[in-house]
C-alpha cells in the first residue's frame, strides 16, 4: 500500500528556466542510471524477499523513497520547461532546421508530453525494464544496488556540473546527498550479512577439482599485470584464500572440431562434406528426425 503526500520530497526551484537542461535531466529519470530504474529494482527486489523483514523493509523503504525523486525530477523537468521561449516552440512548425532539433529542446517534450517530463531517457527513448537487477538472492542484489547508486551519483554530478541555476544545483545536491547514503546503506547491510554471503550466492562453494581456479587473476592483456596490484596477491576478499596471477592466461581447454551437418542446412561443401575431417554423424541424425517430424505432422 502507498500514500502520497503532495508534498515534494524536497524543494524543487527553478531560477533560470532552460528546456535544454529539462531535455539532460530525462536521463536521471529514465535512463539505465535514472531514478525510475533504482525504484524498480528496489522495489522488485523487496516484493520478492524471503529472508529477514529487516531487508524487506529496507529495499521497500527506499524503492518508495526513489518514487519520490521521480516525482522531484519530473517537477523540475516541467518547472524548466516552463521556461521555453515561444520563438523556439513557435519555429517547430516554420523553420524546418530548428524543428529538427527544436534548438536543442526535446521535440517530444513539446509534441508529446505538452511541456511535461516522460518515462523516457534524454534521447527520448522510453524506459526500459531490462536494466534492473533483481537477482533473487540479497547479497547480490545489494551489490548491485551499491553499483546502481554509484552510476546515479556520477549522473547526478555531471547534471550539476552541466548547470548554472542555484535552485537546480540546490536540488542536485540533495540528490547527490541521499545516493551517498544509498550507497552506504547498502554496503552496510552486505557488511552485516557477514562474510559468508560473497561470493555471492555463498552457499555455493568451489569444488576441490576447481578451487585453484577461484583466486587466479588470468591476464589477456599484451601488458605485464603491475605484481602490486591487489587483486593479484595477498589475502581474497572474502577472507577465503589468496590472490595469485596467471600471466599470460592459460589455454585449459581443447581446439574446437565440430561434426558436419546434412546438406539441407546449407552450410557449404566443406561443412557437409564427410571427408573434410571434421567428424560425421550429425547429419544422419538430423535427417532422421526430420523424418520423424515429418511423419508426426502427417499423423
């Protein structure tokens, strides 16, 4: 259950109206580091949590919270929009160089939403949910809720580099204030999970045939790895073993030969020629199942 308060999660002022800038701030609202994408993630993730309520209530909690933003940007979006200069709205119909790019204005900002903000990025494409991690299991989906906020923050930061308005500074600064507290709520709950919980699933554990595999750094660079470097010697982070390097990285695996296929896949002689060296086989069993098939669609 939701409620909402009509008022903003914080206060939203627009001292220099700019339509450009509303156009930069879509990407904070429906781009795959935006607010619509942390809302969803937090909140699928919480829906769907089985293990402590603490956790549940957490990734809802701030699911809501994100909710909240959205509402603050789309706010600012139409407060910047607001602005737009009738001449630049005016040249969408008469001067087909501006329509164009509607001199840097979002054209659908103007021709879709009627000078309102959209579940869409800074290039107007609409949000799209595939960019949400909810992995069903807490300790990963907390690092990717970590990562997510990251990203968010060095958008937020670049928003406020890219303008000169104090209001929209002011809000950026908010915003940039609560991912730095995302961030660290969620390394704070990794932290309680306790080391058993990465790597991620930590119920599963490397087998003795594979376990030297589990620590080795493989270098495919033409660049000697710097022997320094922290994630090629010294303890493992999850206190489990130790880092090693493989450099160059090692071929553990067999030249691929793979066996014809039957004229009717139209792969070329030198895939369908059975003297070619590269086994048979498969081309019988092919045709016979599409016999099979064949005489099953006829019954």
């Amino acid at each position: 259950m939701f409620f909402h308060h009509k008022e903003l999660a914080y206060t939203v002022r627009v001292d220099k109206p700019n339509p450009v800038f509303a156009r930069m701030l879509q990407q904070a609202i429906g781009g795959p580091e935006g607010e619509i994408r942390v809302a969803m993630q937090y909140l699928f993730q919480g829906w769907g949590a089985r293990g402590g309520k603490r956790y549940r209530d957490m990734l809802i909690s701030t699911g809501t919270e994100e909710l909240g933003h959205i509402e603050l940007l789309c706010t600012a979006v139409a407060m910047n929009l607001e602005g737009a200069p009738a001449e630049v709205i005016d040249n969408v119909v008469t001067d087909p160089l501006v329509a164009a790019r509607m001199g840097g204005m979002e054209p659908r900002h103007f021709l879709s939403s009627g000078l309102s903000a959209m579940p869409s990025d800074a290039n107007g494409v609409p949000f799209n949910a595939a960019c949400i991690d909810v992995g069903g299991n807490l300790a990963s989906n907390l690092m990717a809720n970590a990562a997510a906020e990251a990203v968010g923050r060095s958008l937020a930061a670049r928003l406020w580099e890219a303008t000169d308005d104090p209001g929209m500074k002011d809000m950026l600064q908010f915003l940039i204030a609560r991912d730095t507290m995302h961030q660290n709520q969620w390394l704070a709950a990794l932290e309680e999970l306790g080391p058993d919980a990465i790597p991620a699933p930590g119920e599963v554990k490397d087998d003795e045939e594979h376990a030297q595999f589990a620590y080795t750094f493989f270098s495919h660079s033409d660049s000697p790895m710097p022997q320094d470097a922290r994630w090629v010697s010294g303890p493992s982070m999850d206190g489990k073993g130790e880092f090693s390097l493989a450099d160059p990285a090692p071929a553990l695996g067999q030249e691929p030969e793979l066996q014809t296929v039957p004229e009717s896949a139209h792969a070329g002689p030198e895939a369908t020629n059975p003297d070619s060296g590269n086994g048979s086989g498969v081309g019988d069993t092919v045709k016979r199942f599409a016999k099979d098939l064949q005489q099953a669609i006829n019954v």
